[in-house]
C-alpha cells in the first residue's frame, strides 16, 4: 500500500470514529508497516482469491550440506520463503531471494535460538528430527507445518498519544481513549484488509508485546511469534528484535530473542 493510500485509510476511517484531522496525521507519523503471516482460513474471501502462501510452521528443516540443525536442537517454528513476501510492505530490509528459518523454544524460555538465512540455489537437504545424546537415540520437537499467507498491515507506536494533538483532544473528554482505542483498532483492521491477524506471526512493525516491548532505542521488531500460531495448546509470545544494520547486513547472530506469557 502506497503511503498516500494509507494516509487516505487512516483519514477515512478517523472521519468515521469521530478523530480530529491533526490527531489522525499523529497516528499516521506514529505508524510503520508491517506483514502479518496468518493460515488460510484467516484471510478474507476476496484475499482467499490470490492468495500465495509466503510461510510455514514447523515441519523440518532442508538446510546445505555442512550444517547441522543449528541452535542446539531447538524446534524449527518458521520458515519464510522471502522471495514471496511483498517487497514494498516493510521498513527493514530482508533478503530478497531464498529462505529465513526460525530456530526456538515456544513452550518454555529458550537457553538459545537461532535464524538461518538459506540462499537460494544452494542445493539442501531435508535433517532427521532424530538423533543421538550419549549413545542414546533423542528426537527433536517437529511441530505441525501449516501454511502461512502474507498480509501487509500498520502497526502504531506505543507512544504516539504523547504527541500535542492528540494529548489535547484526550483532555477533552473521559470517553476519548475509548474513541483513540476504536480508532486505532479499525486502523489496523482496514489496513489488513479485514484478515483476522490476532494470533498470527508478524514481520516488522511495532510490536504488541503483553510486558515491556524489547524494539526500543536502535532495535526493532524483525518477528513477533504467537505460540498459538505453532501449536494451539502454546501461550507464549516469542519476539526478535536487531538492530536495522544487522538486519540488513543479515548478521542474524545478533538478533535478540524474548519469551512472553
């Protein structure tokens, strides 16, 4: 979505919640964009029309000859096949060919974690989830693969309130964080089209953790992960974060990874 487009969304639907003008452009000077990867199911039926799968969960790892499963063990939760995400929806830079994969623990606070970039081209092989510990045979936890469909979305910063519009029409009245909630909540639901995204994965953007949010100073969200997006029986939320240069210069060896419940 173009940015003069979003800013006509974010206009349209202020006008309909009742927003000043001033107030709607601090939302939009607030926001960045972002890509929710959902199932199937979670897409409208007019999305359900082109829809082109960009992800998928679990399953087991095809990686080049000469590496391991890396990250100790640890389950394959995700691999995004990046040459079909759509290249204009984000803000951080991703590799524009071949395949990201998500190495951690989402039932319990991983001791470590991984994400392996997988060129394309580069001839792989499929691992065994089995293995040998000590002599004795050992099975990594292979999750369920599913399907995953990109969605461009926005996603707004935490402390876009603060700004002086804003502040201003939030002293005018008791019911007006409800107006900004709803306001801001049909935001994101237009921008997504009307996917449903709540328990999803999502690339770049602000994130929506449930404690403090780990993409503050110079890092930002590369993945937000909902357990339920795994597995249905997980509630965790597992968010990474880097900074934009080791992003772009994918030294994902000094991502930071942190578990919410």
């Amino acid at each position: 979505m173009t940015t003069s487009l979003v800013e006509e969304l974010v206009l349209r639907t202020a006008a309909r919640h009742g927003v000043p003008g001033p107030v709607a452009q601090e939302l939009l000077a607030g926001s960045r964009p972002c890509l929710h990867l959902v199932p199937f199911q979670g897409l409208t039926l007019a999305q359900r029309e082109e829809a082109r799968p960009a992800a998928r969960t679990g399953g087991i790892p095809s990686l080049p000859d000469g590496v391991d499963w890396p990250g100790g063990r640890k389950p394959l939760v995700l691999t995004v096949d990046c040459a079909a995400l759509p290249r204009e929806a984000l803000d951080i830079e991703l590799p524009s060919d071949g395949s990201l994969l998500f190495f951690t623990e989402i039932e319990y606070e991983p001791e470590s974690s991984v994400v392996l970039h997988v060129p394309a081209g580069v001839p792989t092989t499929e691992r065994s989830a089995t293995y040998e510990l000590d002599g004795e045979p050992e099975q990594v936890r292979v999750y369920q693969p599913g399907l995953l469909y990109p969605v461009p979305g926005l996603t707004v910063s935490p402390d876009w309130r603060d700004a002086p519009a804003t502040s201003a029409f939030l002293d005018g009245g008791a019911d007006r964080d409800d107006v900004l909630d709803d306001f801001e909540d049909a935001v994101r639901r237009a921008a997504a089209g009307g996917a449903s995204h709540g328990v999803a994965v999502q690339l770049g953007g602000f994130s929506s953790p449930w404690q403090s949010a780990p993409d503050e100073g110079d890092l930002v969200l590369l993945a937000q992960i909902h357990g339920q997006s795994i597995d249905l029986d997980v509630y965790t939320q597992t968010l990474i974060v880097g900074t934009h240069e080791d992003m772009a210069g994918r030294r994902y060896e000094a991502l930071e990874f942190e578990q919410q419940v």
